[in-house]
C-alpha cells in the first residue's frame, strides 16, 4: 500500500535521524525511517524502512489505536534492538524477548509474518502480531498490554501508573488459568513470561500498587485479589515468599497476611474453572496459620 510521505506521517524528519545515527548509534531512532500512517477505519500502521541496512528486516504493526501510536513505535525500538543484540531476524517466524524495559520480569513473545502489500517500498515488512495468532489478527493487544504494564512499572506517579496500567487490562483482561499454572515458579526470581502472556498478572499487581500509593487500599485489594484468582498458584508461592520475607507492615502485607487463596478463587473465578488446588510443600495456608 502505498502513502504520501508528510511530516505527521514520519517520527524523525531526516536531518534528527541523521543526529541520532551520528551520535546516538545505539539508539533505534536513527537505524531506520518510522511511518506511522491513518487507515480507513482510523487505526494507523506503524512500520519502518531502512532496518534492512543493520542487518534487520523492516517491520510493521497493524490496526494500532490511536492512543498507541507511540509506544508502536518504543515496540519497534525494543524488537529492533532485541534483534541486534540477542538473534540476527531475517526470516518470519516467533520471537520471544525483553522488549519494553530492562526491569521488566517477564519476556513478550511474538509471532512474524510476511506481510501482504504489492507495492515495492513495503513489499519486503514482517508484520508483528501476538504469539500463535495468525496475520489477519492484526493489532498485538498482549504485546502492548504487557509493554503497558512494564512501563508503568517505572512510572513514579501512581495516577499515571493507574491509568496505563487500566489501559493495559482493558486491551487484554486476561484469562483465569488453570489453579496450577506456574506451580514451578522459584519465589525469590519468578519468571513471570507465562503468567503474564495469558493473565496479564503484572498489570494487576502494578495497579494495586497505584491504588495503594493513592490511598486507596480496598481497590488495591481488589486487584490483588484479581490477581490470585486468575493465577492461584502464583498466589499461593508469593504468600508464602512474603509472609517469610517481607520486612513491611503495610497494606501490601496484611492483604497476604489475610489472604485465603481459595475463598478468593471460590468467589471471583468463574464456575467450573476450579480444578483441584495445587498442593505445594511448605506453604502455610490460613488454617495452618490458624492452628
Ligand atoms: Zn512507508
């Protein structure tokens, strides 16, 4: 598909990619020309020319909201960058990284596909869409709720921090997995890649935290306790991890202190999704703690 070439179309004019390529050459602002171009239905297609020349294909992401135009483009940065550093890209197929911020912990996973366009000037992009979808699924709504939900980890004003982190929760809720999904996670280093690519788990525990730092503890509960039913086991290892190890008395440790992991799953997960209960060694549940 072709398209006019202006200044709302482009990130950088030339002369900025020029600077950036000279003296930020880390940065993937000046590696390639971002397009960022309004469909029909008043979503906009952001994709690049010119990676090709660092050894990457030229890449796109379709139906982007218009609120998430820029960070479709921090998406492309960190896959470009991923790409570079980890594994060369030069064919359609998954990618699994650290794309949105360093601190994050969790990896996003994507699937690439060629992408569909005749002309000459785009005919070489692979689109980006979540892992497993296929091409047609157009906008990656797990890639940019988990690249939400790592962002707003780093926001220190807990109003912005809550509104990205609903943001989050409204491209993708989550599902309510299984009671054991990541049973085998170690409590002091999860990796949370799983939980998050399914339930959106980190968004729920970051927004508690927003809430919390507002004053406003019994929402905060509610998203933690969001958070326990759609992933119990998870609940169930990092109640345990704190009751051990958390050295606060603070709302975030009566909510564990308090919590019964399965009154909070009877009540909020959906019939017939219970399942049997992971049993896990060592972990003091309320009756324990009771007796
Ligand atoms: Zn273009």
């Amino acid at each position: 598909m072709q398209h006019p070439i202006t200044p709302e179309t482009r990130l950088a004019t030339p002369a900025s990619r020029l600077m950036h390529a000279m003296f930020r050459r880390r940065d993937p602002v000046g590696w390639a020309d971002y397009h960022c171009v309004e469909d029909a239905d008043g979503t906009f297609w952001v994709h690049t020319h010119g990676l090709r020349r660092r050894h990457l294909p030229d890449m796109e992401i379709a139906g982007v909201p218009h609120d998430m135009r820029g960070h479709a483009h921090q998406v492309l940065f960190g896959i470009a960058a991923h790409a570079r550093t980890e594994r060369p890209l030069s064919a359609h197929g998954e990618l699994e990284g650290v794309f949105s911020a360093p601190s994050q912990n969790f990896r996003q996973a994507v699937t690439l596909y060629r992408a569909p366009h005749e002309d000459a000037a785009h005919g070489a992009l692979l689109r980006i869409v979540d892992r497993d979808q296929p091409m047609e699924s157009g906008f990656p709504r797990r890639l940019f709720a988990s690249h939400l939900a790592a962002w707003a980890e780093l926001q220190p004003d807990p109003a912005r921090r809550e509104a990205m982190c609903r943001r989050s929760l409204a491209l993708f809720p989550g599902f309510f997995l299984e009671m054991n999904a990541g049973a085998g996670l170690r409590p002091d280093d999860p990796d949370l890649t799983d939980l998050q690519f399914r339930a959106n788990l980190s968004a729920c525990i970051t927004l508690a935290g927003a809430l919390f730092d507002q004053g406003r503890a019994r929402e905060g509960f509610g998203y933690l306790e969001q958070a326990v039913a759609r992933c119990p086991a998870w609940g169930r290892i990092h109640r345990d991890h704190i009751l051990r190890h958390y050295r606060g008395e603070d709302r975030y440790y009566y909510f564990w202190r308090e919590a019964d992991i399965t009154e909070i799953c009877l009540r909020l997960r959906p019939a017939n999704s219970m399942g049997m209960a992971p049993a896990l060694a060592g972990t003091a549940g309320p009756d324990a703690r009771r007796a």
